[in-house]
C-alpha cells in the first residue's frame, strides 16, 4: 500500500537520514555492540546533519519543526538499515519536549544550542533497583535548601547514562516529613555529589549505553528544577504517550503506515455512515463503502 502520510520533504529527508546512517552507524554496529555504546562522535555528525532536536527553536540550533513524522522517518530508517540508534529515540522523542515544554526562556538559551549541536548528550533517570517504573515507589529525594535543592538517591537502567551530560532526574519533594509531590531535576554531569555505576549488560539492544547513577546530595540549583516542582509525574505521563508511539515506529517501521490507513478507513467510514443516515445511497463515500463489504463478505 503507497502511503499518504508523508509529502515531499520528508521524503527528502528520508533520503538524506538513510545515507547518513549506512555511511556513518552501520559500518561501525558491530564495534558499536561490541563496545556497549556508540561512540560520541557520531553524535555531533548527526547533529551536523540537523537530525538532533530539530524541534527547537532557530534560534537555538533547531529546525523548529514540531512535525512528528520528521521523528517517525528517522525511527524507521534506523529499523530499516539495521543501525543502532536508539539515542535518536531517546532524545527527539522523549528528552527534547521536556526541555521544549517545560523550560524557561533563559534555561532553553543554556540547554538547548548544546544539545542541538551534539555537545551534550541527555538523560533521563527515572527507574529505581527498588521500584523499578512505577515512579509512585521511588526513594529518591529533593529537599529545599534556599536557592537550591539537594538530591539523594540512585537511578537504573539509564540510557545514555555513561555519557550523559544532561540529565532529568525525578525526586520527591520533601521539606521535613512533608512530600509535596515529585519534581524533575536537571543534574550536570560535573556537579558534585554524582556518580556513575556499572554499565550494564543487555540480551538485546547491545549498543545501547545504559547504567546505574548516583546521587549523594547533589546541590542542584533552582534554576534547573524542569516545570513546577509537585507537578513531575503530571508531566512525565504526558511527555510519554510521545515516546510509545517513536519506540513503535522504531520497532515497526509499518506502524505509520497503519495510523495512516485506519485514519483514511475511520474518516470513510464516517463519511459513509453521515450520508447513509441522510439516505443517501448514491453518495460515492456510500458505494465505496457497500462496495467494500461485499467484497469482503465475497
């Protein structure tokens, strides 16, 4: 079935993602897995080639393009040429609305150049040994301390976490023996109090950089506390639904094309049904429709 969901430039951009990746990933994907990273100078490269948070602003190194399929076309090529590239996944789909949406303008001027250039490389550290997911059962801490906060705690199975630079970490608030809800931090790598673990080993993904992280009262300051402090788990659920849907596309390069497909069958369908209400049974949503059934009821 020819697709329908993507124009011109998208196209184009396929192309030119495509003849990135089996130039610069896929002659290095054994070494890559073999090593448990890809290494940082494909990063840059593909920041280079404007395939690193493209949705921000001009200004700030973006393309400003808030079209998804742009994400959905790098998530397939990746599938397709049999690349390692989970690191797209991770940053364009699922770091980069945090620190789109939940910035302030001065934190997108400090944040955002770096990490559309490739220079540092996001995080985000959510999962703990003891609760796994469920981000209800985490222990990790920040207490208010005036202009900063200080974190405690540990975070596992972290994606680009042995390189990371930047990275969002969710903690309870609590002041005393009070919890005032979750909030996500921004933790620099060179801040005091953090450290990295082990990288850890997977069955599948083997490129795919991921470890443990440590945090032993980190003074985090204020001004890199993401959205309103009690309102992290709000947040992430919504920043998340985004990500199901590029690690799908990742997984299934067909998975757009389907959208696609029930979008035209839905939109057919309630064409069809609108006109039959009205008894029109020579309107061409109509006959198509019947058409259809009986085809398949043949």
């Amino acid at each position: 079935m020819r697709r329908t969901i993507f124009e011109e430039d998208h196209q184009d951009f396929r192309d030119s993602v495509r003849a990135f990746l089996l130039k610069e990933a896929v002659p290095h994907t054994e070494r890559w897995e073999a090593n448990g990273l890809v290494d940082r100078e494909f990063w840059t490269k593909a920041a280079a080639q404007g395939m690193v948070v493209f949705s921000a602003p001009e200004e700030h190194g973006g393309a400003g393009l808030s079209d998804f399929r742009f994400n959905a076309v790098i998530d397939e090529q990746v599938a397709l040429t049999g690349a390692v590239g989970d690191n797209f996944n991770l940053t364009n789909d699922i770091a980069a609305p945090y620190f789109l949406d939940l910035t302030t303008p001065e934190q997108q001027a400090r944040w955002l150049p770096e990490l559309t250039s490739g220079a540092k490389i996001p995080a985000i550290a959510m999962s703990e040994p003891g609760a796994g997911s469920d981000l209800r059962g985490i222990a990790a801490t920040a207490v208010p301390q005036g202009d900063h906060y200080l974190l405690t705690g540990s975070k596992t199975f972290v994606t680009n976490g042995i390189q990371a630079d930047l990275i969002i970490v969710a903690a309870y608030v609590r002041d005393g023996q009070t919890t005032n809800g979750m909030g996500l931090f921004v933790v620099e790598s060179d801040m005091e109090g953090f450290s990295r673990g082990r990288k850890l080993s997977k069955v599948g993904r083997r490129a795919q950089d991921t470890s443990e992280l440590f945090f032993e009262d980190v003074p985090v300051p204020a001004e890199n506390v993401l959205g309103e402090p009690g309102r992290g788990l709000v947040e992430r659920d919504g920043r998340h639904r985004r990500r199901r849907r590029g690690e799908v596309d990742q997984q299934d390069p067909s998975a757009a094309a389907g959208r696609e497909r029930h979008r035209q069958v839905d939109g057919h369908e309630r064409t069809a049904t609108a006109a039959l209400a009205g008894e029109d049974r020579h309107h061409p949503a109509v006959r198509g429709l019947i058409g259809a059934r009986a085809e398949a009821a043949a």
